[in-house]
C-alpha cells in the first residue's frame, strides 16, 4: 500500500495551515515503505577513510533522494564528496530549514560484533531470557509492526537511520500531497565522524546554496528519559599541552636529589592550584560571564536527572560542586587533565629527576567564555604562580634568566554555540515536538557537555541550530553492534514530518 514511487501531481497546501501530525499507524506504514531501502543502504561501508565508498553511498542517496522530487547535488570534497539536497517547492514566505545529517559511519572491527558482519543488517529481538536473537527481516513486513525490533549494523542509528526516517516523512508528504510549510535545504555530511574536518572549506565554497534561516541537526540519541529531546547547544573544547621544565637532561635523583628541582613536582603543584576541593575552577573570572535567569534553572531541572543514578554510574560519592546539578555543571566552562606524563612508570620507571612534566588540559568553553579568553586566563594564573613562559624547549639564556621555566600550546579550539530558548527556533521546534508528541513535554536541554563540529556551520551561515535528536539512547553508536529500535524509527517519522509541518515564523 506504500509509495512505490511514480511522480505523483502535487498539491499544494496553503503555508498557514496548522501542523497536522501523522498517527503512529501512518508512520510504522512509511517506516515500512522504506525498510528495503534502509536494509540496502545499511549494507554499504561508509567509513569515510575509504572515498570509494563514501561515493557508493552519496551516489545512492542521491537516487533515493532524487526519486522522492528533490534536486541534489554532489558538494565536491576531495574525492569524498557531501551530499546536498533541496525541496523544489517554495513558500515565498517561507522560513528556509537546513536539515544537517551525516552519511559516513565510524570505523568497524568485525570480530567485535555477533553478527557475521557490521555491514550485513540483521533484525534482532530479545528473547526471554533478555539475549538478542537474530529474527527473520520478513517480520519487518509482515504482521503488526514490533516497535521492540531492533536493525544491527553500523550506521543503523549513527546517521542513516534518521536520514531514512526524514525520507519517509517525505513520503508521507506525497500520499497526503502536502509540501513541507518550510523551505527545505538538506546537507549530508561524509566526514562527521572524523570531527567534520572538510565542514568549513565545503560550506564556504557552498555559502549561498545552503543559506537558511535554521538549522536542524538529526544526529545522536535522545535523553535517557526517552522523551521527544531537543539539544539548543554543546560545549566546545580548547585543548593546551602544559609543560614545566626541569634540568637540561635528567638527572641521578640521588646526587641531585634536594638540590634540582623536580618538574612532576612543580607541575603537580600548579595544577592543585588551578582547582579547589570541591572541584571548583580557582582561576579569576572562570564562571563570572555565565548567568542562568530562573527560567533556564526550571528547563535545567526539568531535564529530571537521576542524579544518584548518575554517581553510582560514574563510582564516585560526591559530585564537584560547580553547578548544583548535573546538568547546571555542563552549562560552565570546566578544565581537565586529560592527561600526564613524567619519565616512566612500571618496570620502565629510574631513580631520575626528570628533565620535564607534561600534562594535557583540556577545557571545555562555553559562549560567554570562548576559547582566547579562557587561554587568556590560564596564561595569566600560570605566570602568576611565578612561570616564565616560553615557546619551546627553553635556551641556556631563558635557563639562567628564570628559576620555573613553562610552555603553553595551543593544541586545537572549538567554539561553543548556543541557541537561546526562547528563540523563534527554540519556539518552532518545541511547539512541533509537543504537538507530535501529543502532550508530552520535550526535554530541552540548554547546552550538552560534549563537543559537535556545528560551530562552523553556524557560523559561516550565520543561522541558529537546533538538535532533534531521534535514535534510542542504547543504540550502541560509535562501538560494536550499533543498532536502531524500531518504534523510535517509526517515531522519528512522525517528528520529522511534524517538523515539516509547523509554520515557523
Ligand atoms: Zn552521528
């Protein structure tokens, strides 16, 4: 009864029309109109280290989304080309949305996986004793659909999975014959998983053809609460290698111990010094620019962390105490050893002085306090703990200038970005999620702790971003036996084709 598709007339629904969410039962119908499709593209590798590849897939997502109306075009990108996409039919007054997915996968060890292979798709169910067992794929077919099902494959929710679903919202478009009440402009990622290296260059060269009022992110999992998510930002991270210099070579630690100073032991030390005990940043002005209104702590506290939960997980008694929650943490910028390295350990480990310290910071930056300012200020508090700093191995002249000798090194500095709540945006996609979702209230999550390549996006097309994250928060992403859980499938369409459907002002 699904859209094998012949080029149907359209008609066209007047943009002011009321968001109409489709019901479960139309959805798990387009799910299964595009099961084939998906079980086929899952079958592709798309680790982007291999460009053939990467253009097996571009080349048959174009088809799928050739043969649904748009027109697409291949964004060149070094043999490794990104996959861009655009609805024919524009509102003149329409607000134009960039739907951002990614086509590439992370890399697989087969061996790891209980399947015969991570790019031969397999349809699994838990049996009673809670084990998954391989199911035949006709049951994605037959029979009412098991929302409990579950597609194993790299790829499967880590992106092709809501690419798959944001099609057959498309398809439920045409059998209503409706058109999207947004202009619709799609990009493809062929590199996210390696941290989207190629995203600027591409998005420069493409500026005016992906130009939108918004971008819409479908990619990672959504909250543990598994309500409708909606993530208004991520953290970015500045990461600097620390070293403090000791002597010109190591030394006998016992014909110069109480004599040279020890660099471990001066790195140590200056590092106790840039956090307190309760895990707070001591440096001055760390947290000052960021302030939370009362409302944004109700959102933050909405999110219904189970805290407790949390610590068991992570095996520790006590949180630091930067924000009262867990998420109110994630809202500062935060300063990590990532990690730390003096001489040897174990078997290698020698009585030496050694000749210098190493540790690898990385601080997590939020808007109010970007990446120079940040560096600014470890820069500051580390010459204030009376380090003269250097770029590089010190000279003989530095070494008998300045008794504590350090170097700073920028090692790479991701920018945060932030969408405010009560953006036209942040309002679009809140009311859209409420109405599929019939009631049930988004968890929104006003900035996530980890790192996303968006910024760039952002900024180079000068529009907010908002992720709509789809896939189950147990899919296994970036690890073996990645899967996607059917109802979450099924319900992913429904939220893209409400997306599709509410006018955004
Ligand atoms: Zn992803």
């Amino acid at each position: 009864m699904i859209l094998r598709l012949a080029l149907l007339p359209f008609a066209f629904a007047a943009s002011s029309a009321p968001s109409d969410a489709i019901t479960p039962e139309t959805a798990a119908q387009l799910a299964r109109g595009t099961f084939h499709e998906y079980l086929e593209l899952l079958s592709l590798p798309n680790d982007s280290v291999a460009p053939a590849d990467i253009q097996k897939n571009v080349d048959w997502l174009e088809r799928a989304f050739r043969k649904r109306g748009f027109t697409t075009r291949q964004l060149p990108n070094q043999g490794k080309p990104m996959l861009y996409a655009e609805w024919p039919v524009k509102g003149p007054a329409a607000k134009t949305v960039l739907f951002y997915m990614h086509l590439d996968g992370q890399p697989v060890v087969p061996s790891e996986w209980s399947q015969q292979s991570p790019w031969q798709p397999v349809l699994k169910k838990r049996n009673a004793a809670g084990a998954w067992e391989i199911v035949p794929n006709q049951l994605l077919f037959e029979g009412e659909l098991d929302p409990d099902l579950r597609v194993f494959a790299r790829a499967a929710s880590d992106d092709k999975g809501p690419i798959m679903m944001f099609l057959a919202a498309f398809d439920g478009l045409r059998e209503a014959r409706l058109d999207p009440v947004v202009n619709v402009k799609v990009l493809l990622d062929s590199e996210e998983e390696k941290g989207s290296p190629s995203i600027p260059a591409v998005v420069k060269a493409n500026r005016e053809l992906l130009a939108a009022d918004a971008i819409v992110v479908h990619d990672g999992p959504r909250h543990a609460s598994e309500r409708p998510t909606l993530v208004f930002g991520n953290r970015g991270a500045l990461v600097v290698t620390l070293v403090v210099y000791g002597p010109k070579q190591p030394l006998h630690s016992g014909r110069f111990g109480n004599y040279v100073p020890n660099p471990a032991i001066r790195l140590a030390r200056l590092i106790a010094s840039m956090k307190d005990d309760q895990g707070r940043v001591t440096l001055p002005g760390y947290y000052d620019r960021v302030r939370l209104s009362e409302a944004e702590r109700q959102v933050l506290a909405d999110t219904g962390e189970d805290e407790a939960a949390i610590r068991r997980r992570a095996g520790i008694k006590i949180a630091e105490s930067v924000g009262e929650t867990y998420q109110e943490a994630l809202q500062y910028p935060s300063l990590n050893v990532r990690g730390m390295a003096a001489a040897w350990v174990g078997d290698n480990a020698s009585n030496i002085i050694p000749h210098l310290a190493i540790a690898e910071l990385d601080l997590r930056t939020v808007p109010e306090t970007p990446p120079e300012y940040l560096f600014g200020l470890l820069q500051e508090h580390v010459e204030q703990q009376g380090y003269h700093l250097v770029k590089g191995e010190p000279t003989d002249a530095d070494r008998a200038a300045y008794d504590k000798l350090a170097s700073l090194t920028i090692v790479s500095a991701g920018r945060a970005v932030r969408t405010p709540l009560e953006s036209p945006l942040g309002q679009w996609a809140y009311d859209s999620l409420l109405e599929t979702s019939a009631g049930t209230h988004p968890v929104r999550i006003r900035m996530a702790g980890g790192s996303l390549p968006t910024d760039s996006l952002v900024e180079i097309l000068g529009a907010p971003f908002i992720i709509v994250p789809l896939v189950n928060g147990d899919n296994n992403q970036h690890t073996f036996d990645e899967n996607m859980r059917i109802g979450h499938y099924v319900e992913g369409i429904r939220t893209a084709f409400g997306l599709l459907r509410t006018p955004y002002q």
